[in-house]
C-alpha cells in the first residue's frame, strides 16, 4: 500500500462505486454483463468503470442476494445471462443513492477546500 500513488485511490475509489454503479445501471434497464459494462464506461467516462473481471462476481453477488434476475437470452446465436433488479434490488439502489447524498456533501467540501491542489 503507497498512499502517496494516485493508482492506489483510484483502485481504492473504484471498488467502493462499483455496485454503486452496476444497480445505477440495472436501474435503467435489463443487461447483460459485457452490455453493462460498457454502459459503465460511457456513463463514468472511463473513471470508475469496474474491471472486467470484476463485473461478474459483483453480478453473481446480486443474483445471490436476491438483488437481481438472471434470465437465459439467445442473442446472436449465443446464450446471455440478462441481469434485471428484483424488488429488493431496487431497496438497496435508493438506499445506495441515499447513503451516497449524505456522503457527497462532505467530499465536495473536502474538495473546495483542496482545490489550490492541482489535478493529474
């Protein structure tokens, strides 16, 4: 652990966002893995986007939780697993959205006090 490297927040900043993420996206709509993804990576602009091998154990995660479907779906002639929020799963989005509310203002003060810092 070397805090004074910028790789290791950004690991660090990027494990905690991402279920946060993924109910974000299952949120919006039923998705398979590599879809999702994707998605990630557009909506975060490439920051905080879950590795790929990542993704996948965070889903299984949800399936077993109750927190999302898996439904079998034939697409290009290949078998996807379509992941969709259960009920349950859509508790734990609000409270995730709540929870981040609460903490965002304190970062955003940590922020403007910082902001002679330079970035990169």
């Amino acid at each position: 652990m070397n805090l004074e490297d910028a790789e290791y927040w950004k690991a660090l900043i990027n494990m905690s966002l991402s279920r946060f993420f993924i109910l974000r996206t299952l949120h919006e709509g039923a998705t398979h893995g590599y879809a999702l993804l994707e998605d990630l990576k557009v909506f975060t602009q490439g920051c905080c986007t879950p590795a790929y091998g990542t993704i996948y154990p965070i889903l299984k995660e949800l399936e077993g939780g109750n927190y999302a479907n898996v439904t079998l779906v034939s697409e290009s002639g290949r078998q996807r697993k379509v992941y969709e929020l259960t009920p349950k799963g859509e508790l734990a989005y609000q409270q995730a959205v709540k929870t981040w509310q609460e903490v965002f203002p304190i970062i955003e003060k940590v922020m403007q006090e910082n902001k002679e810092i330079p970035h990169g």
